[in-house]
C-alpha cells in the first residue's frame, strides 16, 4: 500500500518546514526483528548505523530525510512482549495479573514518547492492516495516546485502497468506507484519509468519501502512482498533506524549502541514456529485496547524468547445462555486474561464475557483502591455483576456507549475532577505493557472520588483488580489489545503505561511471 513512502514523504516534507522529526515503524509481528526471517516474505533487512536489523521501510525513512535512524525507530510485538515479560519475571509489576492491557499498551506508549523525546513531530508508522488481530495492541495503545496528549497533539493519518475497477470505469470508494468503519469501531476516528489510486481522485469522489466517513473533503488527500517515487512528496504538498497535518497540530512555521528536492526530481525526469547492469542475485522475484541496492544505483547513475537499466539475474541459471553459452547471452549485454549481499548455498557456483567472466572480460564488477566473499574464493582458485576455496558457510571440507566465521560466530545465536552496524575503515593511497571516496577513513554498515581470513593476504596480493580497506581496530579487510581491471572491487560492508538521493554512495557513482566507460568504450 506505501505507508512506509508516505511517511517518508510527509516527514520530508516536515522537515522541511523547519521542523525537527522523528519517525518509528511498528511492526505486529512476534520476531523480535526481522534480522532472521526470508527475504520472500519480508523483503530486505535494512541495518541502521547503531547495528539494529530493522524493517525496510527505514530506509526509506533515511533516504527522503537525508537523516541516520536509530535501532529505537523500530519495534516489533516481539520486543514488547520480550520486554513486558522480563519485567514480569523481575517481579516489577508487583502481583498483578499481566495483560494486553494496560501492560503491553503502556510499553508502547512509553516506546513511544522515548522515540519522540526532543522533536517537533514524531511520525509513527503502524504496519498490518486495520483488523488484523496482531495489530490490535498498537492500535489500542495510539487510541490511548489521544486521551493521553490532548486532542491537538495527536494526529490520525489512515492510508486507504480506492481501486478502479476498469470493468465498471470508475473508481469504488466502498474499501475505504469499511477501513474506516472498522478504525472507528475500535475507537480511532481519522483526521486525514490518504488515499491510495492508480489515477488523481476528483473532487466529486472526495466528497463522496468524506460524506460517508466523517473526515473533511480537504482532508481526503489523494495518493496516486506517480511516475517517479521521488516525485511523491511533492505531489503529497500539492494535496496539501503537510499544511493538514500542520492545522492539526496549530503549528506555523514557513512553506517548505524543496528546492534541493526538487532538483533531483527534475534531474530523474530530464536523463534519458541508459546504462545496464546486471543484479545477479537469488531474490530476484522479490523486488523489495533490493531495495536500497536498487535506488543507490539509481543515485550513482543521476550523479553520472544517466538512468540505470537494472537487469535482476537469478545466479542460478548459470548452474545449468551450457552455462558458459548462458552467461555470454545475458551478461554480454550489461554494462556492469553486481553481486549483492545474501545467505545460504543455494545459487553461489552461478555467482562466481559470473564474477570470473566480470574479471575475465574486463567488464566493470562490483561484489558486495557475499559479492566481495565470492570474488575472493573465485580468485584464489582460477588464478592462485587453490581449487577447493571456498568460504565455511558452504564447504566444511574445504582446505582452503578463505572465508571463515570470525570467534565464536559459529556457534553463536542466528539472531542479532552478526557484525552490525557501523565500523571504521582505512583506504590506502593510490587505490581505486581511496580514489572513490577521496578520503583515508570512511565508516560503513556491515551485516554478515564471516570474515576474509588473513593468512590468505599475501598469496591474492603476487597474485594481483590489492587489499584496499582495512578495519584498523581488529585488522579485519574491508576491501578487495584488482589492480589490472578498469573497475574490479569488493567491500565487505552493504554502501547502499548510506545512499541517498541529494548524497550519493561514492562507490556507486564511481561504478556507474566506470560502466558508462566500458559502455562507450
């Protein structure tokens, strides 16, 4: 439905207004995050700078503000129910009998007003659907919070399907009315409907709704597809949705400054050469696996003045019967390749036989996380001679594990295990990376339990691959690259997740560009 871009649209648009804001996603699921579940049902796990595993729409929270969020900025029933029984466990609910509510209500309202200490407006996402059984206590406790704060400190923002129905012509507004009708009957009555269409809603259709659920006319705010995702926040400030939610909360503050916004937008609209990479991946029937990937690709392609084509390759086609033939037919097409982060076996031959045609045809490659792992084992058995490489996640047996768990990894817990969050890493001089940045130390984002084993270093380096990123604290590598190849790097860590619209990833400008190269070359 696009909660989470709606959100990140109106806090952008608050924002720039001059307002100080905050946002947090709540999830009703019982993981206590979504570090451990499959990306075909959740999507991409998107790791914030303090090392939480965090739903994706965060990224999308940190994208449009151009602001780092915290592990706080997500929560789950899983961490409240975690936390409402440890307390009971304590014995700091002194023999009472432990409920929904007002116990589990009360821990996300206090949740709540931590996140919302020291800003303006705290936008407060709730995922599921109205109805849904898991959601209720959320629900329930934002209900609370109106009672709580005062009817002017409180908003109601309800997101709503209108659909057309091409059969009929015209647009049902009955989704709507029962949404709403279902929010009232637990008591939540809306300030402002967002209703989501595939076209513009007339002003005949919003009377009809703001008739039958009780919510002003200029309050019924038209969500419809637009044609860029960057353009949505400027279309929801022609619908007037930042200057409602400011009425509600007797805010004055100045029209919102999104020059710099509008910018990138205009930039997005006006390019019109591509430039093709190919995503070789596993997820690739998940669109929402890729997210950052994707937009970081697109920010490093706009940088360079072009539109990215991205082709998302399943690596396991190259796995089959003729696939060399296979890898010529697709690959030779793109501009660049790509090997994102991901776990599990499965489809890990086709990636680095893609990597080794990336090196061998001087086509322009960029691993990351898992891709950076790949492209190591792929060197160090083609070109330094050790055939069984391979990383421990996948062989056991292998002789040459070049990519092993770090201490006490292996048989740690799956969940929140892993190094996450932001490390340091020093780039030295004359690499493609130091070049890339143009700085000596960056911090990035890591998601992953192995680790490059050292002892490797000096046979990949007479071999020609240069370690170009190091975490100087406990001298882990952060960046592989080679030195005979136009554009040939791995990092360990995910830059996508740094990327954003108004500040792209300089890895991913320079990739671009280096495809772009290869392109016109």
């Amino acid at each position: 439905m696009g909660k989470g871009l709606s959100g990140a649209s109106l806090a952008l648009l608050l924002k720039a207004r001059g307002l100080k804001v905050k946002q947090l996603k709540m999830d009703p699921y019982l993981n206590v995050d979504p570090g451990t579940m499959s990306p075909f049902q959740h999507g991409e796990v998107f790791v914030t700078h303090d090392g939480a595993e965090t739903d994706l729409d965060l990224g999308h929270y940190e994208r449009f503000t151009n602001q780092n969020v915290s592990s706080k900025q997500n929560v789950t029933s899983g961490k409240i129910y975690e936390r409402v029984l440890a307390k009971e466990r304590q014995g700091k609910y002194l023999g009472k009998t432990v409920q929904v509510i007002p116990h589990i209500t009360d821990e996300i309202k206090e949740h709540i007003m931590s996140v919302a200490k020291g800003v303006d407006v705290c936008l407060i996402e709730v995922g599921g659907t109205v109805g849904d059984i898991e959601s209720l206590p959320f629900l329930e406790a934002i209900r609370q919070l109106k009672f709580d704060l005062g009817e002017n400190n409180v908003c109601y923002v309800h997101l709503t399907l209108v659909p057309y129905i091409a059969s009929a012509s015209e647009l049902k507004t009955k989704p709507t009315q029962h949404s709403v009708q279902e929010l009232r009957r637990i008591g939540i009555q809306p300030d402002i409907l967002l209703c989501r269409s595939d076209r513009v809603l007339s002003d005949e259709i919003k009377a009809k709704i703001s008739l039958f659920v009780n919510v002003p006319a200029s309050h019924v705010i038209a969500a419809a597809d637009v044609e860029n995702l960057y353009d949505l926040p400027l279309a929801l400030h022609r619908e007037k949705l930042d200057t409602r939610v400011c009425q509600k909360f007797k805010l004055r503050t100045p029209k919102p400054n999104l020059s710099s916004w509008k910018k990138v937008v205009q930039k997005s609209k006006k390019v019109k050469d591509k430039v093709s990479i190919a995503m070789v991946g596993k997820y690739v029937d998940v669109p929402d696996r890729y997210i950052s990937l994707n937009e970081a690709l697109l920010h490093g392609a706009l940088a360079n003045g072009k539109k990215v084509e991205i082709q998302h390759i399943d690596s396991e086609i190259f796995e089959e019967k003729n696939s060399q033939k296979e890898l010529k037919k697709v690959l030779s097409q793109s501009h660049g390749i790509l090997v994102p982060g991901g776990f599990g076996e499965r489809g890990t031959e086709g990636k680095i036989k893609a990597i080794r045609y990336a090196r061998e045809n001087n086509i322009p490659y960029f691993g990351i996380c898992l891709g950076m792992q790949l492209m190591a084992v792929e060197f160090a058995r083609n070109i330094c001679g050790l055939k069984d490489a391979h990383s421990a996640e996948f062989s056991e047996k292998s002789k040459n594990k070049i990519i092993d768990y770090m201490r006490g990894q292996k048989e740690a817990q799956k969940g929140g295990s892993m190094r996450l969050g932001a490390y340091n890493c020093q780039l030295p001089a004359g690499s493609l990376a130091r070049k890339a940045y143009s700085k000596s130390k960056v911090v990035e984002r890591h998601r992953h339990r192995l680790e490059f084993q050292n002892r490797f270093s000096q046979k990949l380096k007479k071999a020609g691959m240069l370690i170009s990123g190091v975490n100087p604290e406990e001298d882990l590598v952060e960046i592989l690259e080679l030195k005979d190849h136009p554009w040939f790097l791995g990092c360990q860590f995910h830059p996508e997740f740094l990327s954003r619209p108004e500040r792209p990833h300089p890895l991913f400008v320079s990739f671009v560009k280096a495809a772009i190269d290869y392109k016109n070359s």
